[in-house]
C-alpha cells in the first residue's frame, strides 16, 4: 500500500506528519513557511485522507508505513499522535531521521505510574466507545478539546474543523487503530536510545498533552531542546505559526544536515 503524500519546496527534506483524524491538509497554511528552506513531504496516514487503512494497527505499523513512502533520508516532525509516529521512526530506523521535532506529542499519551501529565485513560476509552455511533461528531468534539484554553481558540477551531473533511471522512478502522496507539503505546524507556537531535514544542496552555509532559520528555531525550509557545493549545503551529515555524528552521538548519545527495534544487 501506498501512503498519500504532498511534496514542494526546496532544500533538506523535511516529512510532516498530522494528528489522529485529521491529514495532511493541516499543515496547508503552515508549509509556506517552510518552502524556502526545505523540500516538503506532507503524508495522510493510514485510514485517513486519501491514504487507505490496511490494516496498520500498531505503532510500529504505523512508523513502518510512514518510512515507506516518505524519502530515505529527512528531518522529520510529527503533531500529536504523528509526534509519536515519527519518534518510533526515528527509533527503528535511526539512519532515516536526521533530525526530530515533535509538536504538541508524547511518548506516552496516557497518565500511568510516575507519568502524571498526560490524558485521562477514560478519555481515550469514552471517544473509542462513541466512535461507533457519531464519528464525526466524536472528531469534532476531539477538536473542541484542542483549542480548550487557548489563545484564539475560537479561530483555531474553525480551522481545524475546516480541514476534518476536507479530503473525506477517515475510516472507522483507521481512527480506532490510531486511538488503540495513543492508548497503549509507551515510548519512554526506548527513548532515552534516540541518537538524532530532538526539538520538543509544547503549547504553553495544551490541555491534552500539557507542557509538564514536554519537560519530562526533555528529561528522557538526550540532548532534547524544549520550548513552550506562548498562549497555545494543542495545535501551536496554527495558533501562533510564525513562532513554530520560526522555532523549527532554526533548529533544522543547525541540525546534522541530510545527506548532501539528497538535497533539492
């Protein structure tokens, strides 16, 4: 199977990757910042936007997916559950990822022993249970969530709900395997073996993934460097773009660049 994917711009490779129930369309306002600087790749995971669900129900199917349809050598940056998608990547497969950014992420997204600033499992469990009667409405509520708090939420919203179904309705399949991962999938004691450079951007009024959880990855990333943006949510990069992509160039940039063979015009 292959993944859906968007490319444009110019320099390093640089992969996006969206959050659950959502696509590559997110980041439609975001990329323009970025082309000048680095060749694009925005991809649909598996059972969302124009990417078909086959079956990819783990996060290491997830992770594989991803790789096989992206280029061989990038930086990589992931939102929310794409977050943890790209850092299981740069685990497994570590010549791939030059260089992490992970927005708005986790390497748990569930409060367990000892990891406290994280969702609710009753959360994850609630939105399973409704999907099976009013998924859009179920993804719409997931959305409200997001913005809950923050600065120009009312706008980010509007945004966000502008792009759900912009490209069709995901699967149902796609988004309860999506929701078994951020339910089940712990990354903390494999990320301390993460060997590529970290950038962690948290929104300083996130109510699903909290800033705390960004200083306790920090603490589990060697080398990791975190900032808050001020007055965001959960989708900082819409929230307040300038800031992220401004934040995201200069690391890259000063990041261990890609192979020299893989640059673009």
């Amino acid at each position: 199977m292959t993944l859906y994917t968007q490319t444009s711009g110019h320099g390093p490779d640089l992969v996006l990757i969206h959050g659950w129930g959502l696509h590559g369309g997110v980041w439609d306002a975001f990329v323009p910042l970025l082309e000048d600087d680095f060749r694009v790749t925005r991809i649909d995971l598996p059972g969302h936007g124009h990417s078909a669900w086959s079956g990819e129900d783990t996060l290491d199917a997830l992770a594989a997916a991803v790789l096989s349809a992206v280029p061989a050598h990038a930086h990589w940056a992931g939102w929310s559950l794409g977050g943890m998608v790209a850092l299981r990547a740069a685990l497994l497969q570590r010549t791939r990822v030059s260089s992490l950014v992970s927005i708005a992420s986790s390497p748990c997204f569930v409060r367990r022993p000892g990891w406290q600033s994280a969702m609710l499992p009753q959360l994850l469990d609630n939105f399973a249970r409704e999907l099976g009667q009013d998924y859009v409405r179920t993804l719409n509520r997931f959305l409200a969530l997001q913005v809950r708090g923050s600065a120009h939420a009312g706008e980010v919203l509007k945004r966000l709900r502008a792009t759900l179904l912009a490209r069709g309705r995901p699967q149902p399949q796609g988004l309860r395997a999506g929701l078994e991962v951020l339910r089940n999938a712990d990354l903390r004691a494999a990320a301390a073996h993460l060997q590529c450079p970290a950038l962690l951007l948290m929104g300083e009024r996130d109510t699903l993934v909290p800033p705390e959880a960004g200083r306790a990855m920090a603490a589990l990333l060697p080398g990791a460097r975190l900032v808050v943006i001020p007055a965001a949510g959960h989708a900082p990069f819409i929230a307040a773009p300038d800031a992220v992509a401004g934040q995201m160039r200069d690391f890259l940039l000063a990041s261990v660049p890609v192979n020299a063979g893989d640059l673009h015009g």
